[in-house]
C-alpha cells in the first residue's frame, strides 16, 4: 500500500482535495482513507445545506476568500456535473430596534466582500419577501442557495476513482508513524506507506495530528445543532431562508429557517456542548472524550464567558416551547404542533488553550503532513477551494 499522498477524512473538504491533486498532478498516487462505511458522514452530511455567500467574514480573511471563490467553483461544479442547487436568497432579519447597529455592519461587510447585489429592506417591505415575517428591517442576500453536500461529495468521490486515486472506507487510523523519508498510516487492517499525509479528520482531526506528534495547542470541542421540520403542510409558512442578526461574539448564527433543496424547511440549529464527539443524541455520551473538552483550559474560559449562552441553548434543547417561542421571533403564527423532529449534526469547533474560538480556517504545513485543524462553516461552500489552496501546499513537497 505505497502512495505519494494520503488523505484521512472522506468528508467534502477531504474529497475536494484529493480531487484538485490529481486534476493538478494527474500522475501521482493518492489513497483517501475515511473509517466509517460511507463517506461524508458526519458533518458534510449532517448539515443544512446552505450555499453561504460570505457576507459575514471579516475581509481578507480565509473563510472571507475562500467562501467567495469556493462560491463560485462549487455553481461551475454543479453546472458542469448535473448537480442540483437553488440560489433562492436569504434574509438577515433584525427582530427589534437593538440589532439595528448589528445589521448595518453585516451590510456594510458584504459590500466589502464584492457582494455588489446585497439590499436593505425596510419594515414596511418584508411581506414582499415573506409573507409571514416579522421583523423590523432585513438584509436581503441574492447570492444564498441550498443544495445537497452529500451528492457533492459522491460525485468529487466518483470523480477521484475515474482520474486513478483510491479510496478506501471502513479504515479508522489508530497511529501513524512520521520518518525522515516516508509516513506510515495504520489502521485496523493496513499499513498505508506515503511521502506525505493529508489530516482532514474533522471533528478528530486534533487527535489524528497528536498521532503524528503534532503538540498544537487547538482542540476539538463538539457542538451539536438540533434541528425540527416544518410539518408538510406548513411549509409555505417560510418561502426561503430567514435568519437572525448573529452575536458577533458567538461563533454560532442562532436558530433560523432553511428551505432544503428536497423541499422541505428545516428550523434550528441550536448549539450544545455535545458529550461526544459524534454525538447526534443528547444520550450520546463519551466520558472520555467528555473530560477532554471539560478539563481543556480553553474551554473552561469559554464556558465561563458564556455560561448563561450555553444555558439558554441546553434549555431549548429541552423545551420545544422555548425552541418555538425562539423562531416565533420571525414567523409568529408558528406552533409546537407544527415542528416535527429530525437528525441534529455535530459541528467541530477548534478552541485554543486561552479561550479564543477559532474561527477561521486553521491550516498547519509539516514536511510531511498537511494539519487541517479548523474548517468550519462555510466549509461546504468554501470546500473546492480550500483544496485549491491545500492541493498547491501538498504538491511543493515533490
């Protein structure tokens, strides 16, 4: 099992990738290993399919660029490959008069960002948009679309094997082995030999950087986001994708309405420590993983920061009635009946040991491994070109 390259982590940024390796260096060898039996399981499976337009990221920064420029790779993908999308728009809504200094500051960073076609809407226009919002002025983003990531990722997969690479599921990496000359990556049942390894390990990819003798000093803290559906036939309650004023201290958007590219609009996510990394269940637990996170130092600083945050998110958790009352901030005639449960996500927040949640792309270059050590939201949209801009890191090593 001899290789140039190889990728741990079959999600969307993994795939795009190995994808834009071989499209550049069509002659070399690559294998992507992702350990469970399907790829793009957890969080490029698990999300909201939205297709973000940067308008919140502070310009010049990773997740700024490489969202406007994955933006458009990810339309010329779909274009060029059958694959379905809606760039339908979006609505960033400021529910009362304090959230109106937020808003303007959004709207002036999009313009920032090149969103030339972004608006302001006023009170009095909301109705024209949605029909059922309440609101006092809104940002209207045109660029904002849904899709489906999944479909994305088997068709990066599909196009992988056709230009020579390998991929192998069910192969969980348990150590890997850094020389002078050569990496070894080990799994249950294989010794994977390579030049250079690629960690897009997602919400483990701090531990697969430790297995490589990596002393970075950014965890992994699990966030899961739970999610209702709107009932069928309340549906045409919400026509496209509405969502809060965020906190600009809060790494997360808040609870909003999101029409998916299936048909059907999904309301949420919350945001709540998750006992395990790849707990989609509050029941999920880990004590393992769990002391981790608690005993990380970074996190105690952040739990102390937002304490009453977090508390107020582990209440929704638990209360459909304050899930409700949290999204009849915007549409007002919506009721419990109406939410009907569904698959949560964990998201992979990076926290350093002082407290600061990272909240861009973290990307560490080893003269034989590439560290993926934060790809957040919009890592979906921004997927094609960070492997881009990881394909041209890995390709100077040869």
């Amino acid at each position: 099992m001899k290789y140039d390259i190889v990728i741990i982590g079959g999600g969307i940024v993994g795939l795009a990738s190995a994808y834009h390796l071989l499209l550049d260096r069509p002659d070399i060898k690559l294998a992507l290993l992702e350990k469970e039996e399907t790829l793009s399981a957890h969080q490029t499976g698990h999300n909201s399919g939205v297709i973000h337009s940067g308008i919140y990221y502070k310009p010049g920064s990773l997740k700024a660029t490489n969202c406007r420029t994955g933006y458009e790779m990810l339309i010329d993908f779909c274009e060029a490959n059958g694959i379905k999308y809606d760039l339908c728009g979006k609505l960033i809504v400021a529910s009362d008069e304090s959230e109106l200094e937020q808003l303007d500051a959004i709207y002036k960073r999009g313009l920032e960002n090149g969103l030339t076609n972004i608006s302001i809407v006023e009170k009095d226009k909301l109705h024209e948009y949605e029909p059922n919002l309440r609101g006092v002025k809104a940002v209207h983003v045109p660029y904002t679309g849904i899709i489906n990531y999944l479909e994305v990722s088997l068709k990066l997969a599909e196009l992988i094997k056709e230009k020579g690479g390998d991929i192998f599921t069910s192969q969980k990496v348990n150590d890997i082995d850094v020389f002078a000359d050569h990496v070894e990556v080990k799994t249950d049942n294989n010794v994977y030999h390579s030049k250079l390894f690629m960690n897009c390990a997602g919400l483990f990819c701090d531990k697969v950087a430790e297995m490589a003798g990596e002393q970075s000093d950014t965890r992994i803290i699990p966030f899961r986001g739970e999610y209702f559906m709107l009932k069928p036939e309340k549906r045409a309650l919400v026509k496209n994708l509405i969502y809060p004023v965020p906190d600009p201290n809060f790494p997360f958007l808040g609870v909003h309405f999101t029409r998916t590219i299936e048909g059907g609009v999904e309301a949420g996510p919350n945001a709540v420590f998750a006992f395990k990394r790849e707990g989609y269940e509050k029941s999920d637990v880990d004590l393992v993983e769990m002391f981790e996170s608690l005993t990380w130092p970074g996190f105690q600083k952040v739990a102390t920061k937002y304490w009453k945050t977090g508390i107020g998110e582990f209440y929704r958790s638990f209360s459909k009635t304050a899930f409700t009352n949290a999204l009849r901030k915007f549409i007002p005639i919506i009721e419990e009946d109406d939410l009907i449960p569904a698959e949560a996500g964990v998201r992979a927040q990076a926290c350093d040991r002082t407290g600061g949640l990272i909240d861009d792309f973290k990307i560490i270059e080893r003269p034989r491994a590439v560290h993926i050590l934060n790809a957040p939201s919009p890592a979906a949209t921004s997927s094609l070109a960070i492997g881009k801009t990881i394909s041209s890191l890995v390709l100077k090593h040869f």
